[in-house]
C-alpha cells in the first residue's frame, strides 16, 4: 500500500568516514535538478567533485525505490527514470559512491510528473487485466459519475424558428454533448405519458455546446409540443421543460384576377388562392377623389368572387387583392384598374338542375324543385310546358316573377303529372332591365307506383291472354 504524498526540499550533504585512523572524504553532491519530466518518466541530474557511480531512489513516499548506473567514471550523473504514472508526486534522492566505496546521499526532493487524472486513472486501469475486475471498475465509474456529476445544463430556453414543413430549433449547454429534440403534435399530446412525444430528430453522436437541430417533415399551420436534450458522453442526460411552436401556414398564391360584370355602380373581382384555404378582401380607390375602401369575405376558402358596390358611374378605379392564410400570412396583388360603365350587359343563367319527388296517395301529387344562378343578381321568371313541342307563340305556364334580385334562384312547381315529359326554361333580367333567356331544359317526372294487385295483375295479364277479358 503506498503512503501518503509529501513534499521534502534536498541540500548537499558530507559524509565522513574513519579508515585505518587517517580521515576519507566523501564525494560531494551537488546541483541536483529535474529535467524532461513528462506523465511516465523524468530524468535527474546532479554533480560530484571525484568520480562516483550514480543512483536514484524514488518512489511515492520517502521509501524510495532504486535506479543505479554502478559505473564510477564521471562527475557528472544522469539517470532517466521510466514507467511512471501521470500526474503524481514522487519522492526521490540521489546517492554517489567512489572507487573506495564511499558513499554520499542527499535529502529528499519531489517532482511531479504532468497530466490530467483521467490520465492516471486511464494508466492504473491499463494495468487491470482480470475482466471481472474492469467490470466492477466501470461499474463504478458510471455511478460515481451519476452521483457526483450533473447532467449538461441547458442555458436558457431554446430558439425555435417554424418554417411550413419544420423549424429550426437551437440552445447551448455548459459542457459538450449530443443534439436531439423530440416533437408530438399538439392534437396528440399526453401530458400524462411517461413519452409522450412520437417524432425524434437529431444528431445522438455530436459533441458541441452549441446546438442546432433542423426538423423536418412537419405539417403547416400546425401546433406541435417539442422537448430539446443534450446527452454526454458519460450518458448523463439534460432535457428543457415542454414547450410548443406552430408551423408557418402556406403562403397562398393569388391566380386569375378577372374584373367582370362592370356596370353604373358595381363591379365583381374574382380570383383563385390554388389549394390554399385564404380569407379574400379586396381595397379599391376611386382615382378621382383619392379615396381607398376595402371590402372582403371572412370564409376561408380556394375560390373568391366580391362583388363592388357604391361606386360612381364613370369614374377610373384601381383594385388590388389581398389574400390571408390561417397563419395570419398575408400576400397582395399587383393593382388592376377598370371604369365604370353603363350596364348593358344581360344576367347569364348557368348551373341549372331539377329534381322531382312523387307523394303516392289517392291523389298523387308531383313536387318538382328547379335551381340554377345568375352571375349578378336578377329578376327571374319559370316558365314549363309538358311535352318536347309548344307553340312558339304560346309561352306555356309560368310562376310569378321573383320578387327581389337574386344570384341564387329556386322555384317550385307542384301539379305535373307522374310519368310525364316537362319542358321549362327561364327568363331573366338585371336591375338595368337586361333580359336574358335560358336554353330549354327537359325533365321526366316519376312513375307511379302499382300496388300489389295491379302487380299481380300484369303478371297474369302477361302470361294468360284470356285475364283481359274478365269482367268483359
């Protein structure tokens, strides 16, 4: 078992000896000093005034250990001393003896050889060769290093920059380790799950201070809770408190602006944001007077139409679109310009559809509902006849004019027979009394349903010719 460590400071000392009753001087030691000490090994140096042999004792106490050139055949001595362990002390002295055999020592010195503990640590456990034993050694160096030293911290919270598809995500620690962030969206959050987080990107074999994680393959305008971590290399983890960010929504794209139904005092501005769901507003400025107005539609949606109302007939307006995602993202278009101008333009009708439904009782009623749009809005008229041909001259029957404009027009017609052909067609016209006519369109109304004899009826009727005649 070695001693504990001390330090000693050397000075030359004089030994005499009594041979035969006449006086015999020792050599003398001097300049004693160290040189080229390095984690296993130093070299010493020293002088004697006649010629002696050399030897260093040293060890890690004052029990020294021997190193000894026996050769007498100079004054000037020096021994390097081999195998030594970094970053320890030792103790040694320095002994020379002449052709007579008298020998001189010094006190002790101390020199230290350089390195780190790990150094020491990593030389002594060099030396262990019984696995068992560097078994319980790193067992032991891993719970030292749990007990005794603390995971990196984290300064301060980290920076998270979102992007549509991911975000940037960096912090720094006190001491180098690895990168990694662990993500869940926000919708699946368990804040009672011992991991809660589902998606895990990083680098696990990075050593740095600063640290920087790209994630990628996210969704937009989507909130995601998110944890940073930095692991060392003695697997000892530091983790940030959960935080959450919210993805960039993509940004929409404003396509197709077309400036229709131009008239005295209205104008409709209609465009398409592609597959972005954007709210639409549109500013105008009446190049007269200067002044700006802005009207627009909250929904959320791909395809926009915002009709202008107010304006001044004649007059110079320039119009620019401004589009709005779901992340508040806001895009606008280059200004357009239009005048406006006497309407003289018809309704176009479009979009027209029907459907029928029969009510089966003894008096069998036929309720037929007919749709279709007007491109502004607009007085409309039904008109229907049964059969494919009426006269050119004879505009069938009709239902009353609507009352009020509209864009979006529904009637109907209760009283057209069952298994019967419709013809129908509209008529339309604006608020500057344009009219407009539509095609003509043909509707089949349902069949009546047989009951049970008839059924059975029609069955016999049509495998016994005779059936016709009961009754007869």
């Amino acid at each position: 078992m070695r001693k504990k460590k001390s330090m000693y400071v050397g000075v030359g000392m004089l030994a005499s000896l009594v041979v035969l009753g006449a006086p015999v001087y020792a050599a003398e030691i001097s300049n004693v000093t160290v040189t080229n000490t390095t984690a296993s090994s130093t070299t010493i140096h020293w002088t004697t005034d006649v010629n002696t042999d050399a030897t260093v004792n040293y060890g890690l106490d004052s029990s020294y250990g021997l190193v000894r050139d026996p050769t007498i055949a100079s004054k000037t001595h020096t021994l390097t001393i081999t195998n030594l362990d970094p970053a320890t002390n030792y103790h040694f002295q320095v002994e020379s003896s002449d052709s007579q055999g008298n020998k001189s020592a010094t006190a002790g010195f101390v020199f230290t050889t350089p390195g780190s503990q790990s150094q020491k640590i990593n030389s002594e456990i060099s030396k262990v060769t019984d696995i068992q034993e560097l078994e319980k050694i790193a067992a032991q160096v891993k719970a030292t290093a749990g007990a005794v030293i603390k995971p990196p911290a984290i300064v301060g919270a980290p920076k998270v920059v979102p992007d549509t598809s991911g975000a940037t995500i960096s912090w720094s620690t006190d001491r180098e380790s690895n990168s990694m962030v662990a993500l869940v969206p926000s919708a699946q959050y368990d804040s009672e799950s011992a991991d809660p987080y589902t998606i895990n990107q990083g680098d696990p074999n990075e050593s740095t201070t600063k640290h920087t994680v790209v994630v990628i393959g996210l969704n937009p305008a989507t909130d995601y809770h998110f944890q940073a971590s930095s692991q060392d290399t003695a697997g000892l983890l530091g983790k940030t408190d959960d935080d959450t960010f919210t993805t960039k929504a993509i940004l929409p794209q404003i396509n197709g602006i077309k400036i229709s139904r131009v008239q005295e005092t209205s104008a409709t501005i209609s465009w398409s944001t592609g597959n972005v769901l954007a709210q639409g507003l549109v500013d105008y400025t009446d190049l007269h007077t200067k002044k700006t107005k802005s009207f627009g539609d909250p929904v959320f949606t791909t395809s926009h139409s915002v009709q202008l109302t107010g304006l001044t007939f004649g007059t110079h307006y320039t119009v620019m679109v401004r589009a709005t995602n779901q992340g508040g993202d806001e895009i606008d278009s280059k200004p357009l310009g239009f005048v406006t101008v006497r309407d003289v333009v018809p309704p176009i009708i479009s979009k027209v559809n029907n459907e029928s439904t029969l009510f089966p009782s003894d008096d069998v009623k036929i309720q037929t509902i007919i749709t279709w749009v007007t491109d502004e809005p607009a007085y409309c008229q039904l008109f229907y006849t049964q059969g494919l041909v009426h006269d050119a001259a004879n505009e069938g029957s009709s239902l009353p004019e609507e009352a009020n404009p509209l864009t979006m027009h529904t009637q109907v017609v209760v009283g057209f027979a069952p298994a019967s052909v419709y013809k129908f067609w509209m008529r339309c016209r604006d608020v500057a009394n344009n009219q407009a006519q539509s095609d003509d369109y043909v509707l089949i109304t349902p069949t009546k349903e047989q009951n049970i004899v008839d059924l059975i009826l029609a069955n016999f009727q049509g495998t016994f010719g005779w059936v016709n005649k009961i009754g007869k």
